[in-house]
C-alpha cells in the first residue's frame, strides 16, 4: 500500500568495468553488513534480495536511520553494466504510534472543553504531520542516499588486499603498499645482571651459553 503505510522505490547504478565481474554479491553483504550496524532487529538474505526488521522499540536513539521503518526488503538485480536497488519500507509502527500519541494529546483539550472539535481537528493534523510526515520524510531521503554510498565498499568479514589505495582525494588511482614491520631485536641480559645492577654482561662466543658472573674475592 502507499503513503502513509510504505514507500516503494529503486534506483539505478552504472557499473564500469568488467562485464564478466558480478559486483551484486559485494553490494549484497555490504548492504547487511549496514543494516547490522543500524542494529536491525532482524537481517536475512532472500532469493531476491534482504529482508530486515526495525522499527521504534530498540535500544537505539532516535536519530538512528532505521526507527521510523518498521520492516522491508531490498532487492538487488543487475542489467547488464547496470546495477537496480529497488526498497520497499513499511512505516505501519510509526503510523500507530503517532496517530495514537496525537489523539490521546488532543482528546484530553476536546474532554475538558477548551477547544471546539475545529480547533481539536486542526491541532491533531498538524501534530501528525509533524511527528509522522516528518520521519517519512526523512526516512525517504537519508536511507536511499546511505544504500547508494555502499557502492564499492568492501563487506566487513572479508581479508583486505596488501595493496592499500591511496586516499589522498587526488583520484589519481595510484597504489600504495604496505612495508613490513621492523623486527624487535633485544639484547640478551644476563639472569646475574638482573639481580646485581653493578654488573654487565658480556656477549658470550657463538654456540655457547651467557658465562657466569662471578664476585670479586676480596
């Protein structure tokens, strides 16, 4: 169904490259990977795409992108060099509670009879497209721009490259690679020094052990 109850919409996005490379299955575990971090109830894979439940009651804030959501699916298909990203979102949680929350605030003035029933009605609109066309219409524009920035990047779970590139905002593509660590090298220490600071120790010959240290007869 329609506003108010869902939001049904795709998007497209152009793929150069190899025809032969499939970027679906990357874009797939990136976009679960991203929902796990919106700390979704729920987030499975299905034969069309990923299915995830949300909603308001989680241990979230309110800021969080997925609250007005109650649950949908995203499906991903690719048309030859062209990669379709069609979500369906369902915002029948939010729908109940803000139509409750408004009522229950405006029926108290109609009881008491401080306003008229025009005046009651003309509050309850407006606080409803407040508390509920506001989140729809956040929701409609950050989730789709959030899903198109996860175009490339690389699903976590997944070993990196030891070729790192370069992100200096250059474009220039250019490579990096990444030096091995120096080694840690310690001087051997002798269990006498330990225990005598004004003793050192001497570098015993190859193949032998650290020589014995012993006092000074007097």
């Amino acid at each position: 169904m329609p506003f108010p109850f869902s939001l049904i919409d795709s998007f497209d996005i152009e793929t150069p490259g190899d025809p032969a490379s499939d970027p679906v299955p990357d874009l797939t575990a990136a976009i679960s990977d991203w929902l796990a971090k919106q700390r979704a109830k729920a987030v499975w894979q299905t034969a069309r795409g990923i299915s995830f439940k949300a909603g308001l009651f989680r241990t979230v804030t309110g800021w969080n992108i997925l609250c007005p959501v109650g649950s949908g699916e995203i499906e991903i298909s690719r048309h030859e060099t062209v990669i379709r990203v069609t979500y369906r979102l369902r915002f029948s949680e939010l729908l109940i509670v803000a139509t409750a929350g408004v009522a229950v605030v405006v029926g108290f003035p109609v009881l008491t009879s401080a306003i008229g029933a025009a005046g009651a009605f003309a509050i309850f609109v407006v606080g409803w497209l407040w508390l509920f066309g506001m989140n729809y219409l956040l929701a409609k524009k950050r989730i789709p721009r959030a899903l198109r920035g996860l175009r490339g990047k690389q699903p976590a779970g997944r070993s990196r490259s030891h070729l790192d590139r370069d992100r200096d905002g250059s474009g220039t593509g250019r490579v990096r690679r990444r030096l091995p660590r120096p080694a840690r090298f310690s001087s051997p220490i002798s269990p006498c020094s330990r225990h005598r600071p004004g003793l050192r120790s001497r570098a015993s010959p190859a193949g032998r052990g650290p020589r014995r240290f012993r006092p000074p007869v007097r």
